[in-house]
C-alpha cells in the first residue's frame, strides 16, 4: 500500500470529518449517546443511506464508538471515542464561526436556526 501524501495538515482533518454530515453528527454526539433514529431525527434532510455511510466512516476512522446490544429487538448507539473527543474544540470553533456568519448574513441567527439543543445554548 503507498504511503499517504498531504500538502497540508488540515487535509487529513477534512478526509477524516469533512462533508456535509459528519460535523453534524459529531455535534450531535457531544451530548451523548444517541441511536440511529435519534440522529436521523434530528437531521431530517439526511438519507438514511447517507447516514449509514458517514457513521461507518467515523467508526473506521476511529472517531465514534458503536455500541451494539445483545437484545432483541437489536439496540445501536453510537458516541464519541476518546479520540472523537479530542475535535471538541475544532467543533466548537466551527458552530462559533458559524453563528458569526449566519448573523453577518441574515441579520437574526434565531429567525434562521432550527430548535434544537445545540442551539439552546447559543442563546445562553
């Protein structure tokens, strides 16, 4: 297998969390455990199918954990692993930026933003 190659070091954070989703989710997870359904939602405009597939890649690349029960009906929960946890501040650094730029643009991030525990505490 060839070694890989970066021009720069941010390339290998964004092959590992880039996207669409997977911040996202990551966001999501900081507040715990969650199962599939839960995640789907509270990201109602992700596919299934896409869902499946960036928390396959998250787990691959070592950032979640799943957690899969021995029970019947089956019970899947995913969180943060240890090393997932270390991104705590780049996602914090990313929703910061990102409350900034909705306000830039629309003026009141409230009148934007979905209901959600994440952006509960924006306002605190």
């Amino acid at each position: 297998m060839k070694k890989k190659k970066y021009n720069i070091s941010v390339e290998a954070t964004l092959e590992v969390i880039g996207g669409k989703w997977k911040c996202v989710i990551l966001c999501h997870l900081t507040h715990g455990k969650k199962r599939t359904s839960e995640l789907k939602r509270l990201m109602p405009d992700i596919t299934q199918k896409m869902l499946t597939q960036q928390l396959r890649e998250l787990e691959v690349d070592g950032v979640i954990n799943r957690i899969a029960y021995n029970q019947v009906p089956p019970k899947v929960e995913y969180e943060l692993s240890e090393y997932g946890l270390s991104l705590g501040s780049i996602l914090d650094a990313l929703c910061a930026w990102g409350e900034v730029h909705i306000t830039k643009v629309y003026g009141d991030k409230y009148s934007v933003l979905e209901d959600s525990i994440l952006n509960d505490q924006l306002k605190s």
